[in-house]
C-alpha cells in the first residue's frame, strides 16, 4: 500500500516539473518585445548584406566562372 502512494505520489511530482518545463507564463512582454526587435534587426542586416553590390559581384563571378569552366 504504501508503494502506491509513492508511485502516486511521484507521478504527481514528475507531472508538475513537466508542467513548470513549458509554462511561459513569468515571461513579461518586454521579454517578447526584445526577442521580436531583435529578430527583426537581424532581419534587415541580413538583407542588407544580401542586396549589396560586394555579395552580388561575388555571386556573378562564382557563377561566370563556372560557366566559362570547360570540362575535359
């Protein structure tokens, strides 16, 4: 009997950590603001670089180059 309610005992145990493990509640909007911000400055540097003249140079000479190879 007293195995039991042990078993029950940590059963219940185990299911309130999983419970605490995902529950995002103590998470403020701030916290949310900031993660948001910053995805979306990384967004627009990313972007940045991408459409710049250095990148796109870089991938006509890549592609040119292998074109221009002859195989044999």
């Amino acid at each position: 009997m007293g195995d039991t309610r042990l078993g029950r005992g940590l059963a219940r145990i185990n299911a309130e950590i999983g419970r605490l493990a995902v529950d995002d509640s103590g998470m403020s909007t701030a916290e949310y603001a900031i993660g948001t911000i910053a995805a979306a400055a990384f967004g627009a540097l990313l972007y940045t670089v991408v459409t710049g003249d250095n990148v796109l140079s870089a991938l006509t000479g890549i592609i040119s180059k292998a074109l221009d190879t002859s195989v044999g």
